[in-house]
C-alpha cells in the first residue's frame, strides 16, 4: 500500500456535493476501509429474506433490493472513472441518472443472495483495481460529471456512498418491515 492511500482526499480533489459521503468514511486508511465495508454489508443482508428484499419503507422509495443494486452500479460508475483518470485519461466522464439506473436494472425481480454476491464481485473488482495503483495514479485527477475529481477521492467516494445507503437501510428499513 501506498501512503497516498492513508489520507483523505482534501476539497477541491471532488465536487463540494461529495463531502456528504467523504466525510463519513471513517479512518484514514481507504483500501483497509473498502475491505471492512465489503464484511460489514455481507453481514447486515445475511439472514435478509425475499420479502425483506422486497421491502420499501414509503411508496415511491426504492426496495431494498433495489439499494443494493443501486450501491453496485454507482460503485462500478466510480471505479471505472477511477481507471480512465489513474491511466491518465483527460477525457471529461459523463454523469449518470441514478432513478434511470434503478428502473432499468432490475434488482427487485432478482434474488437478494445474487444481489449481495453482485455487490461483494464489484467490491473485489474494485479492490484489485486500487490495489494495483501507485502513488501517482492515487494522486490524479480529472473530470467526472463536470467537476474536478482524483481517484484517492472516487475511492472514498464509493465508501461514503455505500455507507450513506447503509444508514438509511439500517434506520429507515430495517426497523420498518413488519415481522410475520
């Protein structure tokens, strides 16, 4: 591991939007914390039923299912900007329309145990991924969505996001779904 990968991303490395989920990826130590989220998610969804699954707290909220499926293309979308940025691509990258995503993907009609083998294939996928970078690609940025972006912060990025939707499951949905 590189020191690079010790420190977190400082503003002006990601869109001022990002500090919602930057700032809460706790430690200092981004592949550590990728790897221990990877555990941690695996454990809330086991024991998780289809019908949990199929849950959603509000009518016009996404299911379950559909979080988790949402957590693993938003980490994909991220990660590969992280490749095009590390191997020094200077092409801007396009945003994406999440609720486009979510309709098109899916996830409900899908078993949740394939869902959370989904996610931990794109969690090891981008593990490899930052494991493979020096510390000069940690440290390179482009643009992603029209904003400046390095790839340590896309890193931090895709945990922040991943524990911004585990909150929610764990305060909004979990506590809500009716038991038998």
């Amino acid at each position: 591991m590189t020191k690079v990968t010790k420190i977190k991303p400082a503003p002006g490395d990601y869109a001022p939007y990002a500090v919602q989920y930057i700032s809460l990826v706790p430690g200092d130590d981004i592949l550590e914390t990728l790897h221990s989220l990877r555990k941690q998610t695996v454990t809330l969804f086991s024991g998780r039923s289809e019908r949990d699954g199929n849950f959603r707290y509000a009518p016009d909220k996404w299911t379950v299912k559909e979080v988790l499926g949402h957590v693993a293309d938003t980490e994909r979308i991220f990660a590969y900007r992280a490749l095009r940025i590390a191997r020094g691509d200077q092409t801007p990258l396009s945003g994406f329309e999440q609720d486009d995503y979510v309709r098109s993907a899916g996830s409900s009609a899908r078993k949740l145990s394939d869902l959370v083998e989904e996610y931990e294939d794109v969690r090891q996928a981008s593990l490899a991924l930052f494991c493979s970078l020096d510390e000069e690609a940690w440290l390179r940025h482009g643009v992603a969505s029209n904003n400046r972006v390095t790839v340590l912060a896309l890193a931090y990025l895709i945990a922040g996001h991943e524990l911004h939707h585990r909150k929610i499951l764990e305060e909004r949905y979990f506590p809500a779904i009716p038991r038998a």
